[in-house]
C-alpha cells in the first residue's frame, strides 16, 4: 500500500521513521499571491517581508536532502509567479529532487510549461469547479476560471498528462461543488489525470468563510460515491477515510513544512513553529522538537476516538483540522464522520 500523495510505502515510512530521516519536504518561496481564495490557510499577502533569500531557500533544501528528502513540495503563495522559479526548478533537478508544484496556473505560460516538462515537474493544478462562476467566487478573483484553463491547456501542449509527466488538479470539497464532484472525478480519471480531493483544513479563510462547510455525513457520502466510481469503472480499490480522497495522510512521519519566512512547521494545518532556520538546522529543529515527535509516537500519544479508531494503525485523522478546531493537535480529528458517528452512538 502507498501513502500520502501515493508514493511512499509503508515500509519506506517506517524505516524513515525509525531512522529519524525525511522522504519530502514542502516549502514556500514565497506568500505572494494574485487570488483570494475564500478556503486559503495563507493569510492574506499582498506584500511580504523577511522571506528567505534564494541562497536560504537553496540551503534548506541541501539539509533537506541531507536528511533523505527525495521529493520537493512547492506551495504558497503562487510559486508560478515566483521570480526566480526556473532557477529553483533547475537547482532541484541539479540535485536530482522529485519537484512537486501546486499551483493556480496564473504564471503557466507555454514557457514555462515546457521547463516544467523538461524537469517532470509534478504539476497540481488547482481546479475547485468546472462551472466558471463558482471556480471565480471560491477563488476570489474574476477571471480565475480562464487563467486555469489557459493554463491547463499550455501544460496539455507540452505534453501533460502522460506517463512521465503527472498531473492532477487539487479540489477542496465544499458546498458549492459537492453536487459536481462525481462527475467531475470521472471527467479527470478519463482525461489520464490525478484527482486530488480533499476536506477543507478550518483555519484562516475558511474559517471566516463559513458557508464552504459540509459536515461529516455529506463527506461520507460523497467518499463512499467516488470510492464505488473508482471500482465499478476504474478497477481501483480503496476504503472512504477523510480527509483525502483515495489516499492517506501520514505527512507528519516523513515531511515538514518550511515557510517563506523559515519557519519550520509540521505541515500546513499544524501552524506551530518549531524554529526557524536562520537559528538552528533543519535537523537539529526535528530532532529536538517534542511536536514531531509526538507526531511520529502517534499510536502513544493521539487522543479521544482517534486513539480507539479501528483504523489507529494506518489513520491518525487530519491532525490539522484537530489542531485548528480544538488547539490541539493530538486531540481526535472533529471532522471525521467515523468521530462523529462514535459521539452519536454514545450520546443516544
């Protein structure tokens, strides 16, 4: 069985785990970003201040490796309009990194296209609805549907999808898609590219934004639909549990976050900075951080139904939506529909 972002196996964790090494990394250039999307867990950025100069960027990512990172994550912010992106990708592939990008496509011109191709770029396009008025209201930005689909179409011309060049399109699940979604799963799975779907992280935007929540039972439903479509249709196998569709996220055994300014992080949810790495080393930070360690000792440490699930062994539930919602990051995940139905067989 494979695991977060279907790559890693079980035992390449467990032996990464017990080794104290990384198999990815994800990092932001920068927090610069030309959309607003109403579900971020950036908070707003026009201008940012303190960022990690290419030098700092390029140095972390060698600790990185150090470590045993093969593979490279690039959030946001909107890495496409990052400067100096292409010297980033070449420096990653100069050290021989699997280079993951997600990205609105607002900088995805046919140029740029063609370097991501010539690197194998894993590229995850972010595509929230095929209907353009709701892509433009999620993403805060009128326009936003055509700069995806600009996009898409210059990756297309430079040969994605194929067998060496991945592409998948990140959707959040909200209210305004829910309906659209299974058609929009098959539409992908036809068109050779990865879906990536996920529940919404409660932090930043989203939390303002109340109107994107679905609660458990439609994620449930909605899981257990696109589960039946990848069998009945596609011959892929898999059990509903959020909060990736198809997959699973242990991210906290083998990755961390760095973000634009040095903070290192446990991931995107998990917003507690363990240091910063203008002060100490990427491995020192990891080593010594009780966070991440209580994080890979999860079977120990998680709390409430998580830790009686019957899935403890290969779940551990969004230990960011637990953090965001409770404050605490080992405390049962609140919006699996699994905690939920535990809470409602015990309350009747």
């Amino acid at each position: 069985m494979q695991l977060y972002n279907l790559e890693f196996t079980e035992q390449e964790i467990k032996e990464a785990v017990a080794a104290g090494r990384l198999l990815s990394m994800e990092i932001e250039f920068s927090r610069l970003c030309n959309f607003r999307c109403s579900y971020c867990y950036v908070p707003e950025k026009r201008e940012c201040t303190g960022e990690l100069s290419r030098d700092e960027i390029k140095d972390v990512l060698l600790q990185a490796k150090e470590l045993g990172a093969r593979k490279i994550i690039i959030l946001g912010g909107e890495p496409s309009i990052y400067p100096h992106l292409a010297e980033m990708i070449h420096f990653l592939s100069e050290h021989e990194f699997e280079i993951e990008m997600f990205t609105n496509g607002t900088g995805v011109t046919p140029e740029l296209a063609e370097i991501l191709a010539d690197a194998q770029v894993r590229v995850v396009l972010k595509l929230n609805s095929r209907n353009r008025e709701i892509q433009d209201q999620l993403a805060g930005r009128t326009g936003a549907f055509d700069i995806i689909q600009n996009a898409f179409a210059n990756l297309k011309e430079a040969g994605y999808p194929s067998q060496d060049l991945f592409l998948a399109l990140s959707t959040i699940i909200c209210q305004q898609n829910i309906g659209e979604l299974p058609e929009m799963w098959q539409w992908l799975r036809d068109e050779g590219i990865e879906p990536y779907f996920e529940v919404i992280t409660p932090q930043e935007n989203a939390v303002e934004n109340s109107w994107l929540s679905v609660d458990a039972e439609e994620l449930k439903t909605l899981f257990s639909q696109l589960s039946e479509i990848d069998k009945e249709k596609y011959g892929r196998h898999w059990e509903p549990q959020p909060p990736l569709v198809g997959n699973k996220c242990m991210r906290h055994q083998v990755s961390c976050l760095v973000t634009a300014t040095g903070d290192v992080m446990p991931c995107v949810g998990v917003t507690i900075p363990l240091d910063n790495v203008r002060n100490n080393r990427l491995a020192h930070i990891l080593k010594n951080s009780e966070v991440i360690n209580n994080l890979k000792n999860y079977r120990e440490m998680i709390k409430g139904e998580c830790r009686d699930c019957v899935k403890a062994e290969e779940c551990y539930g969004c230990r960011g939506a637990a953090y965001q919602l409770t404050g605490d990051y080992l405390a049962s995940d609140p919006t699996c529909w699994r905690n939920a139905d535990l809470k409602k067989n015990c309350s009747v």
